[in-house]
C-alpha cells in the first residue's frame, strides 16, 4: 500500500539502464488490472531506441517529459474483437495506475502522459511506433531513475465524502 501513497509525477531521470526485470514487472501489474467483462484490451510498446524516444517526447505539447527518459512503455489497447468496447478506457486507465504504482515500488520512476482520447496524438504515436492492425496507443509512460526530489501529498479530502 505505501507505493501507492508514495506515488508522484516525476519527469526528469537520470542515465542508469532500466532492467528487463523491472520492466516484465511493470507489464505485468498492467496486466493484473481488471477490466470490464476481463476483456483485457491491452498491448504494450516498450521504446528503449534513443531516437524513438525522442520522437515520442515531440509526439503531443505535453510529452517533453519523455525525452530524457531510459525507457517510455506505451498501453495499447484492441480496437477489434471487444465484448465492452465503451469500457477500454476505464479498462486502459486501471491498467496504467498499476503500472504507476509498480513503477513506484521498484524505486523508479515515471509519469502519466495522456494521448488517448486525442486522435492527432494518437496518430502520432501509432506512426512513430508502427502501431496498426486494429491497435490504438492509449499513453506514454517516461520511465527512469529519478533525479528530481518529489515527496508525495496527502490528498485525501474529507469534505469529498458523502455518507449516504
């Protein structure tokens, strides 16, 4: 649980290789998320290419925190063959939070770059990566050691809780 509240946005990293380990375990708590009907919708792009990277990080206004990354993982998500194509995105937006927090609890870190639901960003990012056949990128997660010192806040706000 602490990952959890441990948890903040960093967007700046150091040069240290990220390993394949971590990165199989980031993928898989993706993939341990739930999704309507278990559809799991999801695919994953891992850039580790400097130039592919660098594309990334120019592939929507706010993805600059992706250039000085050692690795940007991207959730896809199936277009095709879905039991509950209205619920992709909350299936896409479970899958990247546990990815999140797995990225916090490995001691890395990394941010939440929406490209979906904007078409122009989308394309950008299916072109760069090659992405098609009935495949749609969903975001770009930077992942690095990181360099900044971010402490995370208590958020949680009682006024918010309505007892019914």
């Amino acid at each position: 649980m602490n990952a959890i509240f441990e948890r903040t946005s960093i967007r700046r990293f150091g040069s240290g290789e990220i390993e394949n380990e971590k990165i199989e375990s980031i993928l898989r708590a993706g993939m341990s998320a739930p999704s309507g009907g278990n559809q799991r919708p999801w695919e994953f792009y891992v850039a580790r290419d400097p130039e592919k990277i660098a594309k990334l990080s120019k592939s929507s206004p706010y993805a600059i925190a992706a250039c000085n990354a050692n690795v940007v993982i991207v959730p896809c998500f199936r277009t095709e063959g879905l039991v509950y194509p209205e619920l992709v995105y909350m299936d896409m937006s479970a899958c990247v939070e546990n990815m999140l927090v797995e990225i916090t609890s490995l001691g890395l870190g990394g941010v939440w770059l929406s490209i979906a639901p904007y078409e122009d960003r989308m394309k950008n990012a299916d072109t760069i990566l090659g992405i098609g056949n009935g495949v749609r990128s969903f975001a770009l997660i930077p992942v690095g050691y990181p360099t900044q010192n971010s402490s995370a806040k208590d958020r949680y706000d009682e006024s918010r809780v309505h007892l019914a």
